[in-house]
C-alpha cells in the first residue's frame, strides 16, 4: 500500500479506557506508556471474556438452559403445546419410517 492510500491516522488523538480524548501538541513517552497499558488491559480483559465463551462446559450449559426453556415455561411448568407438536413430529417421522420400510420390503 503506497502512502496515498493508507488511511488517515486519526490527529494526536488515543484511545484509553473507551473513550477518545484529543492531546493538545506532541504525546510524551508517559501518555504513550499509559495508553499502551490501557490498551493491554483491555485486550486481556477481551480474552478473558472470548475464553469463557468458548470453553465447552459454558457452551453444554448455554445449549440445556436454551433447549430446557423451549419446553419449560419459566415458573418450571411444561409448555404443553410445544410438547405436542415435538411428540406429533416424532410420531409422524417414525410412522413414515416404518411406511417405507414396510414398502420397501413388500418390493423386495
């Protein structure tokens, strides 16, 4: 990338602690070092978060509490009609599998 298409880097400004302030003249070493230091507690903080998102304990957990409220209304009571139309499915689904295999040994 030639200097002509590079972006523009924004003018003195840095960003620490989420917010943008704009310094007034040249940054000194000591706003340098702070905002690199802000800027590394931030990234570890987003690993920190990333890590426990992913770890397969959390995701199993996410996974049961989200199936387990589809069937279960949030006072612990069964939500009867989700429950009848999975049962429906299964029914149906294990009706047509045994229709084809009916036919398909009748042909056989």
């Amino acid at each position: 990338m030639s200097d002509s298409t590079r972006p523009a880097l924004p003018d003195q400004r840095a960003v620490s602690n989420g917010s943008r302030r704009a310094y007034s003249g040249p940054r000194t070493a000591a706003q340098i070092e702070a905002d690199l230091a802000a800027t590394r507690d931030s990234l570890a903080n987003t690993v920190d978060v990333l890590s426990a998102r992913v770890q397969p304990k959390a995701m199993a957990a996410r996974v049961t509490a989200k199936a387990k409220s589809f069937v279960v209304n949030p006072d612990g009571s069964p939500r009867t009609e989700r429950l009848l139309t999975i049962g429906g499915g299964v029914a149906g689904a294990i009706g047509a599998l045994t229709l084809l295999r009916y036919v398909v040994r009748k042909r056989g």
